[in-house]
C-alpha cells in the first residue's frame, strides 16, 4: 500500500516477455499486438487462458523462440493516456528487443514479426530506426530481419480515430486522449505516408537485390458490431505483395483458439515457410 492507503497503479506489461524459449532456436519470432491491445491478451482468444503463440505455434514450429513485445497502446483510458508517439515506441521495442537478444547470447538470429494493426506501424517505424542506426548492435535487427507480417495495418490510414470516440462514448468514461496516435491514424496523415514511402521503397531495394525481408498483409473480412471495419482492404494491403483474407473482425482477426482454425492455417503457412528458407540459409 502507498500513502493515503490506496493501492499502487499496476505497471503495463511493456517490453519483451518470451512465451516459448528454444535453446537451439534458429529463428526469433517476435508479436507485436496493436490499438488499445496488449501483449498477451490481444493474442488471446475468448474462453482461453493463454495467447495462441503459447499455446498452438511451438508444436507447428521446430526451433523457434517465440516473443511477445508490450506498449503502452491506449490512446485513450481512465485516468493518463501515455504521451509516447508511434517513434516512441518504435525505438523501445528497437532497443528492448536488441538487449533481449543479446542477452540471449543470439544478437544476430534471423527475426520474424507478426505486427496487428497499430503494431505494425510501430514495427517500420523500428526497422527505419535499425536501417540508419549509427549503433552497430542496434542495426543488427535491420540486418536480421526476414518477415514480417501485417495483420490489419493501416498503410493507408484508417478511421480508428473515430472509433475510438466511439468507445468513450459507449463507455461513459472520462478519459484523456493520447493526441498524436491519434493523429497518425487519420488517413492522408503526412507521417504515416512518410513511413509508407520510406519502408517499401526499402523493401523494393532489398527484393531487387534478392534480400530478405519477406511481407504478407492479412485484411479483416467482417466489421466490428455497430462500428463497421476499422481498417480496409485496401489499407490493409499492399499490390504486388502477398495478401490474405481472415474471416474475422479487426478485433478477433488475430485471436484463434484452435490451430483447426482456417485463419491459423494460413499464418502458419506463411511463418513455416520463412522458417524453412532460414534453414537453407544455414
């Protein structure tokens, strides 16, 4: 107990938690969860206990560690919405993933990120920072990278602004804004196009030098109830890359609770894949 008898605030489960350890991993996965989420429950489906990558991918993949990395994401709450812009964040999950690794003795093990919704702004944002990162150890995750997967990104913006106010209102709370997450959601906003040139005019320079990494776009088939789709096809996706369709909400579209689920089956297929050709590499 604090002074005046009330209980101290909970920390937010930030920075790097491992949810399967390998000691022979040859490959690190790492979850990045996304709007208002955190690092085990947005991975978490209804009626279970722990996050699918706990719980289904270990058995699916043979010699991985499997990650899941937090952030401050509530761009409104009860009481003080973080201040952290999206680079913010991108360059704490840069520095606790790098410190993770090395910590782990495997500073230069190929890495795989599973990013949903805002997560995957934060995770090009952080492969920028690595790319031009004057910190030898710190461009080793630009170095090592070989995939990431975009599970209802916002490339092209999106309407979540909207959505949020929706939530307060239905809520009934007072509750303080995180402004410049906000902001960067709105489509035709001048950083989030910045970070979309910048990453796939990186992207188009490693594919024509035959360079990793890999991109696939997953894209929510249906809307969330009384609110519609919060992030489009067509921001969701990127032409002349690998696009599939979940059927789910935006919420839901990353929450299996069985690896008989279709949605699944094809994230893995995507991830056994890239794990595969890190195995020739080697």
């Amino acid at each position: 107990m604090v002074a005046g008898g009330n209980p101290p605030i909970p920390s937010f489960p930030d920075g790097v938690k491992v949810l399967h350890d390998c000691p022979d991993a040859t490959v690190d996965v790492c979850f990045v969860h996304g709007l208002t989420g955190d690092r085990e429950s947005t991975w978490t489906a209804d009626g279970q206990s722990a996050p699918w990558p706990k719980t289904l991918l270990p058995s699916k993949l043979d010699k991985v560690r499997i990650l899941t990395y937090g952030y401050d994401a509530y761009i409104v709450r009860k009481g003080v919405a973080s201040s952290n812009r999206l680079i913010d964040h991108a360059t704490n999950l840069l520095n606790d993933l790098t410190t993770d690794r090395v910590c782990c003795n495997a500073p230069f093990r190929p890495i795989v990120f599973v990013a949903h919704s805002l997560g995957g702004l934060v995770c090009k944002e952080a492969i920028l920072l690595s790319r031009n990162h004057p910190e030898p150890h710190l461009r080793s995750i630009f170095d090592c990278i070989r995939g990431v997967i975009f599970m209802g990104t916002p490339h092209k913006g999106a309407w979540m602004a909207d959505w949020a106010k929706i939530s307060v209102s239905a809520l009934g709370l007072a509750k303080t804004v995180n402004k410049s997450l906000l902001e960067i959601l709105q489509t035709n906003n001048q950083a989030l196009e910045r970070i979309q040139l910048d990453f796939w005019s990186m992207i188009r320079e490693r594919q024509k030098a035959g360079q990793p990494p890999e991109v696939t776009c997953f894209f929510e088939e249906l809307p969330l109830p009384g609110i519609g789709k919060v992030v489009t096809k067509e921001s969701a996706t990127l032409e002349g890359y690998n696009s599939i369709t979940i059927h789910a909400n935006h919420r839901d579209m990353v929450k299996f609770a069985s690896a008989e689920e279709n949605g699944f089956k094809r994230l893995l297929g995507e991830l056994v894949r890239w794990v595969l050709q890190v195995g020739k590499e080697n």
